[in-house]
C-alpha cells in the first residue's frame, strides 16, 4: 500500500511539473508552446499591419512556438473598428492585436472612444519605411518629376494611402507636402484601408501616386508593375533603386512601426506568457529571415518598456497633426 501511494504522489508530481501547452486560458498555465491564440488584424487583407501578423503566425508555428494560430480581419475606421471589439475583450488572454502608427493617429480622427491606453503592450516587432510609387504606364519617371507636377497642381495630384487620416500613409506625404513648400491642406489625400486596396489604384491610375509599406508591394515592385520613385528613411533600401526624399532635396525622414497588444484586464500570468511568446519568436531564425524578405528593421521592445514607447508616440502624432494644422 506504502508504495502505491508513494507511486501515485510521484505520478502527480511529474504532471504538475510538465508544463501545459499556453492558451488553455487558466492563470496556471505556464509553457513554451502557444496554442488557440487569434490575432486580430483591423485591417484588411493584404495591408501592413495583416501581412505582419500573418508573417509571425508563420513564423511562430515555423518554428515551433505555436499551433493553430488564427489570423482574421476586423476593419473599419482607420482601425479603431477593430481597437475597440479588442477593448471590450477585456480579460481574453488569446486574443491579440496587430498595430502600429496608423492606429496612433486614427484614434485622433476618428475620435475613436477606446484609445491605445485601454490595451496591454506586449511588444513592438518591426519599423520600416514608407515608399512613394506609381505604377508602370505612370508619366512619373522620378521623384523629380513628380514634385514639378505636384508643386504646379497639389489639388490635381492626389495621392493615395493605406491609411486614414493620421496614419503613417497620410503623416509621410503631409509632410512631403510641407518640405516641399506646399499648405498640407492643399494635399487632395485618398485614404484606403490598407495597402491591399490602394494597390488597384495607383495600378489602375486612380490616384497619381500612392505612399505604403515597403513590405506590401515587394512582389509587385519585383514584377515591374509598380515603380518605386523614393524611400521615406534615412537610408536606401537594399534591392530597390530609389533615393531618400532627403537625396531628393526633401529634409524629411519618416519611419512606420508595428506591433502587438492584448486587451485590458488579462491576468499577469497570460502577459508575460505572451511577452515571452513574441520575445521567443524574435529570437527565432524564422523571424529574421521574415525580417530580411520584408525589408522590415527589427525594432523589437516588450511589455513595460512599450507601453512608455506608446504613450510617446501618443504625445507626438497629436503634436504633428497640430502643427500640419490637421487635428
């Protein structure tokens, strides 16, 4: 009898002491391996913030840190629609966000009740810079070309974004705009909802130039059917000929970032559960390959210390739409 109880008091200790798989939604939870998490997108397919989520989904399960991880778009509103289904999600600790700069400045447009403050950080993945682009047949040959055309007739050149007012698409050319000499109210800005949907127009010559995410259109710059006429950075991109707008004579240096929050209320146990997913999926070859096929710089800061990165980015986009004489 001594030594069966002392065989099942051993038995119960090796399972409390083999961690569980993440995500079973219990405050015991403690594990290596994310499984069920949903990742929000709130925007649509093939926009920035969507190809960043379905690129960690990837790479998560590429290398083994999660399984049947769900990826699906909420959009609407500059992607306040979707910040605030994750506010009212409060205490789901399956549930994520992927955001970024737009979602900063949509907040202020839209005058969206739920705000950045409502959410739990978990950690900033990737910065890159904008592209200005036209397609093939565009009479723009160069950047050039296009700010000769732009000067003459700021109203009768409209440009295209994959973001709402305030975002990193519509804050790029604005400030093209001013460093060029022109009133960013005489700027005729196109907003779309996410690089997906303004790729058909400035293929299609809707707009006469479009400003997004390098990573969205590499297969399409790659193809020929997009033309790249300058880089928002401080530096070229390798594998594109295109200058800074800086080369270009513009004193402006604009970069974009993405990242991840959770909703309000999940226990410390599910954050740092997910802090430690996302720390471990930066570490991870898979990750920085992602990061070299994108041509995203890795910018990774967790939990705390992007919450502080936040509340700055807060600060400064209502300072630089206040001065654009936009907010």
């Amino acid at each position: 009898m001594v030594r069966k109880l002392v065989a099942a008091a051993a038995g119960l200790a090796a399972v409390l002491l083999v961690p569980p798989l993440v995500g079973s939604g219990g405050d015991a939870d403690v594990g290596e391996r994310v499984r069920g998490l949903r990742v929000l997108v709130p925007n649509s397919p093939g926009g920035g913030y969507d190809v960043t989520a379905r690129t960690a989904a990837k790479a998560m399960e590429d290398a083994g840190l999660a399984s049947a991880v769900e990826v699906f778009n909420l959009p609407g509103a500059g992607g306040t629609v979707g910040l605030g289904r994750l506010v009212n999600e409060r205490g789901n600790g399956k549930l994520v966000m992927s955001m970024g700069l737009g979602v900063v400045g949509s907040v202020y447009t839209n005058k969206s009740p739920s705000s950045l403050a409502d959410t739990t950080p978990i950690a900033k993945l990737i910065e890159e810079p904008d592209i200005v682009v036209v397609g093939k047949d565009s009479p723009y040959r160069d950047i050039a070309g296009l700010l000769t055309a732009w000067k003459a007739d700021p109203g009768g050149v409209p440009v295209g974004g994959g973001s709402s007012p305030g975002g990193p698409d519509h804050l790029a050319p604005m400030l093209m705009a001013k460093a060029a000499g022109l009133a960013p109210r005489s700027v005729n800005y196109v907003p779309f909802d996410g690089g997906g949907e303004l790729l058909a127009s400035v293929l299609g010559g809707k707009v006469a130039f479009g400003v997004s995410g390098v990573g969205e259109y590499r297969d399409q710059i790659q193809a020929g059917e997009l033309r790249v006429l300058a880089v928002t950075g401080p530096e070229r991109i390798a594998g594109i000929d295109a200058p800074t707008l800086r080369e270009a004579g513009l004193d402006v240096s604009f970069t974009n970032w993405r990242g991840i929050v959770a909703p309000p209320g999940i226990s410390d146990t599910d954050r740092e559960r997910l802090i430690a997913a996302f720390a471990r999926l930066h570490s991870s070859p898979q990750w920085r390959d992602a990061l070299a096929r994108n041509g995203w710089t890795d910018a990774f800061q967790a939990g705390p210390g992007f919450g502080e990165f936040l509340a700055g980015e807060n600060r400064r986009v209502a300072e630089v739409l206040k001065e654009l004489g936009l907010a």
